[in-house]
C-alpha cells in the first residue's frame, strides 16, 4: 500500500533539483538554444559544491557548484555562438567530458574529506525555486528584455534588425542555464544527499529537458510537470523499497518515470509550442 502521508515530502524532494534545472533550460531555449549539456553542467555542480563545502563550508559550496556549472557552460557557448557548432553534439560532448573529468577529479580527492562536508537543508532550496519560476514567469511575460530574449528565439533575424544583441543575450541566457543546473546539482550533493559519487545525476538533466517540453516553455508548467514527475519517482521510489518484487520487477520501477516522461512526451509531440528558431544557429549574414 501506497503510504500518501509520506509521498508528498518524498514529491518536493525529487522535483525540486528537476524544476531547478528545466527553469534553467526553459530561458536558454527561449532564446533560441537548446542545451542538453545541463546533465553534465550539474553533474559538475555536485561535484563542485561538494568539494567546496568539505573545504571551505556550505556557502562555499553553492558558489562553488554555480561557478563550475558556467565554467563548463563557456566551451559549449564558444563553439555554439562563435563557431556556429550543432548545439546538440556540443551538448552531448560536454555530457561525455564532465562524466569523465569528474570522474577522474573525484579520484584525486582525499576520502576523509567526506567527512568535512556540513551540507544545507534542503526545504531553502524547495522555497526558493518556486519564488525562482515566479520570477522568471514575471520577467519573460513582462520585462523588456524578457520580452527581447523570446523575440531572440522567435525570429532572431528581426531582433538583430531592432538592434538587439542577439549573441550577448544568448550567452548570458546560456550562462542562467547553467547556474541553476549548477544549484540542483549542489542540491543533489550537500543537501539531499550530502555525499557524491560519480554520475550521481542519473538522467535527471534529460529528464528536466523532457519538463521544458512537457510544461509547454512555461514557467507554470513546468512546475507542475515537476511535481508530476516528483509525484512518478517518489511512487517508483515506494515499490522499490518492498521486499515483495523481484529483482526484475524492481529495475520497471527504477525505469518507470523516464517511461513516463517519453509518453508524455509522445501525447504532447504534435501540439509542440517550442520558439520557431530553437537550435537554429544564427550568423549575421
């Protein structure tokens, strides 16, 4: 039997990194790019909040997530923006290069440091990111450059001909992304679970990538498909835990919420309200 009195901290709890990360997509692809980097950018992120809060404490630790997050966001924005590289193969190979050097700085780092880490409670993070999406609702719906930044994604050839910064603003808008893939990913290593291991993020940057579609690149819903998808693990994460199943049926219960994610994804691929330049590079001509 489900245990519903338990479910709903367990739902916060595994939305909150998800919704985290997918805000962060949704304004990079508003501005026309899609980043499938945000995996590894938050993989980096836990692995750099981690470290810094074992050395210098949890404040430490968030800037410390943030900052490697956007150091690893540059190579993608260079090849991306300047060099007009295919931003879903850019995106790919900075998954592969942070599981890789992550991995290897991991190894190079003392074990008694573990010990170190003072970690955040995580009910600041799960109040935050709401007042996050609120703030981001507000500032696409009403603010100036809110409003520039979706013309960027809409039609970057009449935004560039009313003058605005096309390039700029999708780096900064690349940079965003990435902080908050950042902060879920120190979310993951010093708040939830105050501990790391290698490719601790598990498919949760593709599944924050597959909220942005399902939320429709809206602040609004993608709250809610994080609580929807929170809703999936946190049941998945319940049958798990009974002695009853079999090994097999077990691993059905670990895949159920990307299952779920592709046939949400399925039911919503034709009534699609992506921009109208997502993933087109754009040159001057």
């Amino acid at each position: 039997m489900v245990h519903f009195v338990e479910l709903l901290p367990a739902v916060l709890y595994f939305a909150t990194p998800l919704i985290l990360a997918a805000l962060g997509e949704l304004v990079v692809e508003r501005a026309g790019v899609v980043n499938i980097g945000i995996e590894g950018m938050m993989l980096a992120g836990a692995l750099g909040g981690w470290a810094a809060d074992a050395w210098h404490g949890p404040f430490a630790g968030i800037i410390a997530a943030i900052m490697a997050a956007m150091i690893l966001a540059l190579p993608f924005a260079l090849a991306t923006l300047v060099f007009a590289a295919d931003q879903i193969v850019t995106g790919t190979g900075i998954n592969l290069l942070s599981l890789g050097l992550t991995g290897m700085i991991y190894k190079l780092i003392p074990p008694e440091m573990a010990n170190r880490v003072v970690g955040i409670d995580v009910k600041w993070l799960i109040i935050l990111t709401p007042c996050i999406a609120m703030l981001i609702w507000i500032y696409l719906r009403f603010a100036r450059a809110g409003l520039e930044l979706t013309a960027i994604g809409e039609a970057p050839q009449a935004a560039d001909t009313a003058g605005i910064p096309i390039q700029r603003r999708k780096f900064r808008a690349i940079l965003f992304g990435a902080a908050c893939a950042g902060l879920a990913g120190a979310y993951l290593s010093i708040m939830y679970n105050r501990s790391f291991t290698e490719n601790m993020t598990d498919g949760i940057g593709f599944l924050a990538l597959a909220m942005v579609i399902f939320g429709r690149w809206n602040p609004g819903g993608i709250v809610a498909a994080g609580l929807f998808f929170g809703l999936v693990r946190a049941l998945a994460n319940q049958l798990e835990t009974r002695n009853n199943f079999s090994p097999a049926a077990l691993r059905m219960f670990g895949m159920l919420p990307y299952v779920v994610s592709l046939a949400a994804l399925a039911g919503v691929a034709g009534k699609s309200g992506s921009p109208a330049a997502l993933g087109k590079a754009y040159q001057r001509e």
